[in-house]
C-alpha cells in the first residue's frame, strides 16, 4: 500500500550529468545547465508533495571554480537569477531556503540576493530547501573548526567540551536533520566532497539518468529502493 512506503525525512541531491546531456545533444553545455535549473524547480516541488521534509541540492562545488571561466558564470547567473526570482514561489509553497557554502567568495549582489531570501524565508513553515553554492565539505568542516576554535581561545568553551553535536551544528547544515537517502545522478558512483559528515549513515543511490532528464518517477524508484534497505546504524536488526 502506498502509505506504507516511508518516506525519507531529508533527500540530498547530487546533481550530475547536465554537460554530458547537453553534449548529447549537440549543445553547449551551458544548455545542460539552463535544463538542470528547470529540473530544480519541478522536483522540490515533487519532493514536496511526496513529503519530504528537507531537500538538499549540489549546485556548485569548491572545486567547480577550475572550470572555464565561461561556464563558472554560466552557473552563477543561473543562480542569480534563481535567488532573485524565486522569493514569489516559495512564499506561496511555503519553502524555507538556505544556502550551504562559503558564500563569502560569491558576488556581492548575489550574497544579497541570498540574504534576503533566507531572510524574507525563514519563517516558512514547508519544506525546506538547501541549496550548496561554492561548497565542499571539507571546507565546511575547516570553517566549523576554525568558529569552535575561536570560542576556546575567548574562553567561552573548553576543549573537553568539543563533541559530535557541537561539530554537527556549527556545520552550514546546523540544526538540519541528517540526510537519510544520498542520490547521485549522472552515472558516476563518488561522493565529490558533498556532506561527508553528515552522510556517515544515509542510504546512497547512483542512477544513470542525467541530472536535467531527472523526473519524479527517478525520485519514486529512488525512495522506493530507500525503503528496500535495512538502516543498522551498527547495531543488529531484533
Ligand atoms: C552537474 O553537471 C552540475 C555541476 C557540477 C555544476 P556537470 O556540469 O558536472 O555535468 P557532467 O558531469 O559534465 O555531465
Ligand atoms: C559534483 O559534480 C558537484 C556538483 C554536482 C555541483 P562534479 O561533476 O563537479 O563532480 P566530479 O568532478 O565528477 O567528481
Ligand atoms: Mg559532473
């Protein structure tokens, strides 16, 4: 029965394969890029209706800079375009957003834009919505050590205290439940440095299907191959 399928608490999305589609196709690959925004659109909102409480995106990683430079403001100005116009629809989905990255190393009207999203969003009550922009994991965990750090040598806290929570929520991802299911599409099998930490017990699923074809079907036979694993966590299943 339908009802009886469970549906992950926190889906996180490894978004790959849009220059091959386009490739495929004959395009630039900036085309694939355009198509993958679209497909951003229609699966948080499918997400949404299937439930799922936090959907969380890899729109561009810390090592994605070595591209061309033509294809790195491709990417940006998709996500430009995506903070500034979006306020209108989550407001009437209820979406709640927040980026994941070091946003310090983005354009000035786009850490703006993102500001006042998160801001103009926080009180949204749906679905919430992480997008990763200039993020590696490795980064994050840098930064985190570096604010803990920080409060050891102001005193506020001492070194004995440091423990799995307070790394957790000193994380971009503080105060978000883990994710429970990881999906890469695209083909490749790797995690890329995308939330290592917090994946340490997600189910992970690899499809083929490129990133911009991805439809709610693919996200379907994801959770449904989710509720086909047995979580231990380490321990024995009674
Ligand atoms: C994923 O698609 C989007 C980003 C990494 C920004 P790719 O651009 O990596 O597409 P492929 O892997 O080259 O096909
Ligand atoms: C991971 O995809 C990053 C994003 C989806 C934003 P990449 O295409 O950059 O990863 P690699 O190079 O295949 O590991
Ligand atoms: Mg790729």
């Amino acid at each position: 029965m339908e009802n009886e399928r469970r549906i992950p608490v926190h889906v996180a999305i490894i978004m790959d394969g849009n220059g091959r589609w386009a490739k495929k196709r004959g395009l630039p690959r900036t085309a694939g890029h355009a198509q993958g925004a679209r497909t951003v659109e229609r699966i948080l909102e499918d997400a949404d209706h299937m439930g799922i409480r936090f959907l969380t995106v890899y729109a561009f990683s810390t090592e994605n800079w070595t591209r061309p430079d033509s294809e790195v403001k491709a990417l940006m100005n998709l996500l430009r375009t995506y903070m500034k116009t979006s306020l209108a629809k989550c407001a009437k989905n209820n979406v709640r957003i927040r980026v994941l990255g070091d946003k310090t190393k983005l354009d000035k009207d786009l850490q703006d834009a993102i500001a006042n999203l998160e801001m103009e969003t926080t009180n949204n009550t749906g679905i919430g919505f992480q997008i990763a922009i200039n993020y590696g994991s490795r980064d994050e965990i840098v930064r985190a050590v570096r604010r803990i750090s920080e409060n050891v040598r102001k005193g506020l806290i001492d070194p004995e205290e440091i423990n799995e929570n307070m790394i957790t929520n000193n994380l971009d991802t503080g105060g978000i439940p883990a994710p429970d299911l990881l999906i890469r599409t695209g083909g490749e099998q790797r995690i890329s440095n995308f939330l290592l930490w917090q994946t340490a017990y997600a189910e992970l699923y690899f499809c083929d299907v490129a990133w911009p074809d991805f439809t709610k079907d693919d996200l379907e036979k994801a959770v449904d191959a989710f509720n086909g694993r047995e979580r231990r966590y380490g321990g024995l299943i009674s």
